[in-house]
C-alpha cells in the first residue's frame, strides 16, 4: 500500500486547484494523497498553523496577500521542514532560478503537461529539487538581486519572519502580535535585519526585496488561461 501524502494546493483559482486535485489522482502516482486547499496567503498560513502533517505546498506566485516570492519567503521562514513547490505562469529561467535560490524545491511552469507534474511532485517528495529540464537558468545578472540573495542567506528564521511581516507593513507593534514575543524582541530582531541587509531604515529595507520581484511585477502573475495542460 503507499503512503499517504497530504498536499496544500494554494491558488486562488477554483477551476485550476480542482483540475490539479483531479490530474493527481492517478495510478502513475507512487503515492495516495490527501488533498487540502487554499485561495489566499493568510489561509494557506492558517491551514499549515492547523496541520502539521502537511507534506507539500504547491504554491502559485500571484496568490492574494503575496506579492511576486513574498509568499514563498514567509513559508520558507515560518516552515522551513516544509518543501513548496512553485506552479506559475511565469516560466523565464530568471524568476525560476530566484525561487530555488529562495528556497523552493521546485518550479512547475503552469504549461506543464500533468505527467510531468506528477513525476516533479514524486521527486520533490522523495528529497529532490526540480525545475524543467530544458531550461538553461544561468547565473543572476543583477549584482545587487545577487548580493541581496546571498545576504538573505544569513537571516535567521525569525529574522527572515521578521523582515516578511515589514514587506507587508506591519509596525512592530503589529509583528509582536503576530509573533507572540515582546516589541523589544521584534526591535531587536528589525535592528539586525537591517545590519545584515546593509540599509538603514524599515523602508530601504521593503524597497529592496522589490528588486527581486521587478521581473515578475512587469509581466504579473495570472492561472486560469493555462488550464488546458491539467486535466
């Protein structure tokens, strides 16, 4: 008998979660799976609160309450044991390759035939990382994207929750809350962000996880017109 594995569809498009729920139940699949959905950023959060035995999260990029990789870098700080996988319209090798250097373990371009869905999610799940193959995703061309990357990478988990709650303009007040620790704690927590980052105010902060999303905020995000690859 195999495993049961429970996956968190997240997009805000009914017709193309129901479409991706029904492609994966197949006997192609080495797994059985148990199917939950969300339609915005708070209520994909909500449910990993409530689940603890949610193994994978396909998260699509242009969900309401995420803006371009905001959505990806608070799961992958709040729940860094859980992989996500990135199904979007959006398939330049840049944004591509942003998203695994931000910590996805994978990218499903929504055009996707859905055999090559189910063996990308079958690999994810055994501890790979996948991205289509016939992509050439070559190095970052910006310098500074680049930098802002690599100096992410020194954040603490808090910290990189920390600096999802500014993207959002939360006050520090608000993140204290959200948070469940004291406001000198959150303080604290904003001061090292800002060091680590190399910038001097909340705001120079927010303007510079912008520039990872240029690309993606020039083309927007969009789902239902690619629902002919999955049924």
């Amino acid at each position: 008998m195999s495993a049961t594995v429970t996956i968190l569809i997240a997009d805000d498009h009914p017709l193309f979660r129901g479409a991706l729920k029904q492609g994966l139940q197949s006997d192609d699949i080495s797994f059985s799976s148990n199917m939950l959905e969300s339609e915005d950023l708070d209520s994909l959060l909500g449910m990993l609160d409530q689940n603890e035995d949610i193994d994978l999260v396909l998260l699509d990029l242009g969900m309401p309450g995420a803006s371009g990789f905001s959505g990806l870098i608070t799961i992958r700080a709040q729940y860094p044991d859980v992989p996500v996988i990135i199904v979007s319209a959006k398939d330049d090798p840049t944004t591509i390759r942003r998203a695994i250097e931000l910590g996805a373990s994978g990218y499903i371009p929504k055009s996707t035939r859905i055999e090559e869905m189910r063996e990308a999610i079958q690999k994810v799940i055994a501890g790979d990382i996948w991205v289509p193959d016939d992509l050439d995703l070559g190095d970052e061309a910006d310098p500074e994207v680049l930098d802002l990357i690599e100096r992410m990478s020194s954040l603490t988990p808090q910290q990189l929750r920390v600096l999802a709650k500014l993207g959002q303009g939360l006050l520090n007040k608000q993140i204290a809350y959200e948070l469940s620790v004291s406001e000198a704690t959150v303080k604290a927590h904003v001061s090292a962000v800002l060091q680590k980052l190399n910038v001097d105010s909340r705001t120079q902060a927010v303007i510079k996880m912008s520039k990872i999303n240029a690309e993606f905020m020039e083309d927007g995000e969009g789902g239902a017109e690619t629902m002919s690859s999955v049924h």
